[in-house]
C-alpha cells in the first residue's frame, strides 16, 4: 500500500469523499496506487469510482479508449472493476488530440456525476515535463475541478504544475514519493504491452457494413482512394456519442464503412456514430500511427 492507512487524504476521503486528481510521470505508480485506493475505500463502504485516462496504457480498457469505471465487493471481499462508459480517442498519446482527450474527460465526468459516487479517482497519463504537458494538465484540472490532488514526486519534475494548483482555494495538494518498486518500463515493453491488448481483444472478427444514412461520421473520415487504411482503429459510439466497441477499417465507400469488429460486440445495433482513429493495426497486433493530416 503507497498510501498509508492514516493518510490525511485517505482520512478526508473516507469521511467526505471528493475527486482526486492525480499526477506522477510516467512509471510512477500511479495506476497501482489507484488499485490500492480503490481497494481500501471500497471495503471501508465507498462508492468509488475511477476516470481511467491514459490511452496510452490504460488499464481498465483498450488502448486510444478513454473508460469510466465503479466497482463492487463480492463476498470474499474482492474488489470487481464494472466499466460504465467509454470515449474512443483513436490514439495512444494525447499529443496532437488534446481537444478529444480534454473534451473525453469532461464527459466522463459529467457521467460520473450523474451516476453519483463517494470518491472519483482521475488516473491521467504520464505527460507532465515540458509546456505542453504542463499546459494540458493545467486545463484538465480546471476543467474537471477535483478537489484533491495527489502527486507522485520523483524529483521536480511536477514542481510547474503543483506550484499552480497550490494556490487554489478549492483543492488541497497532497505528495508522495514515487515508490522505490516503481520499475520503468521501456518504449518497447509499452507497446508489447499495447499490442497483446490489441490481440486479446480482436479475435473472432465478423465483418459489418455500417450505411451512412443509417449512422454517421463523427469528425474527420479518410477518403480511402489513393491510401491503404486497412486496419485503421475505428470507434462505435451509440447515439449519445459513448463508445460501444472498437472495430478496424476495412474498406469505405461514399455509401459504406465496412469494419471488422469482435463478434462478442453486442451493440451494434446500438451504433449510430463512427469515429476514426489515428492507429492501424496489422493482424498481429502491431501498430502503425497515421495522422489525421495525412487523409
């Protein structure tokens, strides 16, 4: 356990609950640091919820997906994750998709919020040095107004970012160490990690076209001639704009979006709204990054 029993934030959220924003680079921790979290005030009685927004390495969906999560306790006292809502980014690092991953969080949150909780726990990625970084984050915080930050401090590396959020009057600013069992993992472990994901999720593929006039585009769409974007990470969002699935490109007409999806996927009748990525897979999981920009 990071965070020790008599913690004062483990204190202010057993007894009143809140938001709590965390920060830490990435490596730091703080996604085990959550799991303990939840852990704790979940058999302390908590309605613990968790914005899950790294969609680099997420860990309670695929990756490019943004997830809101609940839990509950069974009664061997174990702790079971429930995803309730998902926004598909289409992309593992929010550079060049800050306005989807900002825009995702809000929603998020505004579901959060009307689903109700005690504790709502906000593990964001690892991007924190550099203006860029420090800028995002700033907005995020703003945007999503916890009321509780807690930092995984290695060095100075969040100092820009905490140093802001110290003089608000309507957060408290917690630090921790970053644990001495935090292992870095390397670029390549990272995307190891992203394509057994990949493949554990698409398997058993059906192929389904999808017709404009029964479902639409949402954002920018490929123009297919010219461009191999076989593979291309699809989003199936339902008619409130939340994703239901995840499928990948296989071919596009100006009539059709044919995609070939998991056949565990549901709700396809539930889809009303596609949403294209900026990651194309092959069939073994391996990634290939296509900008917007280049369609």
């Amino acid at each position: 356990m990071h965070v020790p029993d008599q913690h004062p934030l483990l204190k202010v959220l057993t007894e009143r609950g809140g938001v709590c924003f965390l920060l830490g680079a990435t490596d730091a921790g703080k996604s085990t640091l959550i799991r303990d979290m939840v852990q704790l005030l979940s058999i302390r009685g908590q309605a613990v919820m968790v914005l899950d927004a790294d969609v680099g390495q997420s860990t309670y969906g695929l990756p490019t997906t943004l997830n809101l999560v609940r839990f509950s306790v069974d009664d061997q006292q174990r702790v079971v994750p429930h995803v309730v809502a998902s926004v598909f980014v289409g992309a593992t690092s929010p550079v060049g998709h800050l306005l989807p991953v900002v825009v995702g969080c809000r929603r998020l949150m505004d579901r959060a919020l009307a689903l109700g909780f005690d504790t709502l726990l906000i593990d964001p990625t690892g991007f924190v040095e550099g203006p860029l970084a420090v800028e995002l984050k700033l907005q995020k915080i703003d945007l999503l107004r916890p009321t509780q930050v807690l930092a995984l401090v290695r060095a100075n590396e969040l100092q820009p970012i905490l140093h802001a959020c110290r003089q608000r009057a309507d957060m408290s600013v917690y630090c921790l160490p970053v644990p001495a069992a935090a292992r870095s993992r390397s670029p390549a472990e990272r995307r190891a990690n992203r394509q057994e994901r990949y493949r554990c999720y698409f398997t058993d593929l059906v192929r389904v076209s999808f017709r404009l006039g029964d479902t639409a585009v949402w954002g920018r769409w490929p123009q297919c001639a010219g461009r191999d974007l076989k593979g291309l990470l699809v989003g199936l969002n339902d008619a409130y704009g939340y994703c239901c699935g995840v499928g990948l490109l296989s071919g596009c007409t100006e009539r059709t979006i044919a995609v070939d999806l998991p056949r565990s996927c549901s709700a396809v009748r539930e889809v009303r709204l596609l949403r294209f990525g900026s990651v194309a897979l092959d069939p073994d999981g391996n990634e290939r990054f296509i900008s917007p920009r280049q369609w």
